[in-house]
C-alpha cells in the first residue's frame, strides 16, 4: 500500500473544515490527522501530529495564518510541513507575505473540492520528489502550455462555464467577466491581479474605469449566484449549494473558474 500523505486543516469556520474533511476523506493516500480553529491550536496541533501538509486559513482568531507560518519557520526542519494557504483573501499583499513565509501554494476560496485532492498530491510531488521514491502515487497527465489554445478556444470554454453558473449575459459585466477569465487562463502563471492589473487592461479595451470594470462584474456575480434557475455551478463551486450565501469575490469568482479551465484543458499549473 503507498503511504499516506498526513495532513492538518485550520481553518475558523468548523462547517468549512467538516467540509474539507468529508472531501479529503473520499482520497485513498491522504489522512487528515488533525484540525484546528485558530492559530494557537494550530501550532499545537502540527507539533503534536508532526503533519507532512496543513491547509492554513489566513484569518483566525489568537494568531492569523501568516503568525503561525513565522512560527512554523522556527522549527527544525524536518519538522516543517508543506503549506497550503486555504483563504478568501486574495490581495497581493498577502499572497506575497505568505510564500515569503514559506507557504508553498496559496489557493483562494470558494474552490472545487472536487480538485482539492488531486492538488494536494501535486503540491507534495514538487515539494518532495515524492513520486521518485515510490512512497505515494500521483496522477499522472500531459500539460500544456496556455499558447497552445487560441483565444477563440478559450472563449468559447469560459461562454460555456459562465453559462453553467447562470450569469446573465444582458450584463454589462459579463463582458468584462468573460474578459477577465480569458485572459487568467492563458495567462502564464494562471493568476492576475485584479486591481493592479486586471481591471486597467478591461477598462482600457472598453474606454471606461476600473471601478466601473469593478462594480459591473460584482453586479453580474450577485446577479449570478441568487438565480434560481442556477443547476451547474457545482461544477466550478463545489459548495456553492450548501453555502449559498457566501458569494465569492470578484478575484474569486475569476481565479476559480479559470483554474477550473485549465484543469480541463490540461494546461500546466502556476
């Protein structure tokens, strides 16, 4: 049998971690073998269980994601595990901070738990050549590079994913959403920065502002996510059933479906 991957989830809210967990339990190589609810107990916990992942939450109570990743740079190394920041944030600022901290990769909620496992194992074989010593198996698949699909390929996935989420396409932000989503899935490294430089490009192609750019795509995502009629989302928000009233960010809603895309058009990760 190939050894199990041992993680630890910290997170604040206690459905979300429920929620995690129930995903992560459906992997036959990975074992959650402790949660936490706040920065305090998720330092005791990774030094009690010795994990080789955790999936840390940046807002908590007692001490935040980023105390607890400066903790964890103290201790030995071979007792420092893989991090995962599992966040609603997504500004630069702390995206930056946090792998300047160490964390490995930084994956904004809401998310495809379907994925989550599958991205798990991909963050621990870079990490640790795991694959290279036969302790753990990954799935194996062929990437492509984002130029391998035209713009009007990409298009027509990112009509059909906006579809599938019902944003109505009478919205003047759909056009801008559409816009947005295309160009994170071919750019390079899978991720924009909305404010800085999304936004301005969106506003410079269609001659208005960037807070206009901001306001319409937040109006076409709250338009979107109380539709009733909405039957696909699930596919890109796993937990957009259960959790109906969190509605996601713009740079949410943007970064999720586009790494949904490239997921289906295997093209190779950030």
């Amino acid at each position: 049998m190939p050894k199990k991957i041992s993680l630890v989830i910290v997170d604040d809210n206690p459905d979300f971690v429920d929620l995690i967990r129930e995903a992560l339990e459906k992997e036959p190589d990975i074992r959650v073998v402790g949660t936490a609810f706040n920065g305090l107990e998720a330092l005791a916990v990774i030094r009690q269980k010795k994990p080789q992942m955790v999936l840390l939450d940046v807002v908590m109570p007692e001490k935040d994601g980023l105390e607890v990743l400066e903790e964890i740079k103290t201790f030995p190394e071979a007792d420092k595990p893989v991090t995962i920041m599992l966040t609603a944030i997504g500004q630069d600022h702390y995206i930056r901070r946090a792998i300047a901290l160490g964390a490995e990769f930084y994956i904004i909620k809401p998310f495809d738990l379907n994925l989550l496992g599958k991205r798990i194992r991909q963050i621990y074989q870079d990490t640790t050549s795991l694959s290279n010593d036969g302790n753990a198996s990954v799935e194996g698949h062929t990437h492509r590079s984002p130029s391998t699909f035209s713009r009007e390929e990409v298009e027509a996935e990112v009509t059909t994913a906006l579809r599938d989420i019902s944003v109505p396409p009478h919205l003047t932000g759909y056009q801008f959403l559409k816009r947005g989503i295309v160009a994170t899935v071919q750019s390079e490294k899978g991720f924009i920065p909305a404010t800085k430089e999304l936004y301005p490009s969106i506003a410079e192609e269609f001659n208005t502002t960037s807070g206009k750019i901001e306001r319409a795509i937040r109006c076409a995502i709250q338009k979107a996510w109380t539709r009733k009629e909405q039957t696909n989302a699930s596919q890109y928000f796993t937990y957009a059933g259960k959790y109906k009233s969190i509605k996601p960010t713009n740079s949410e809603f943007i970064a999720t479906v586009a790494s949904k895309i490239r997921q289906r058009l295997k093209i190779e990760g950030p």
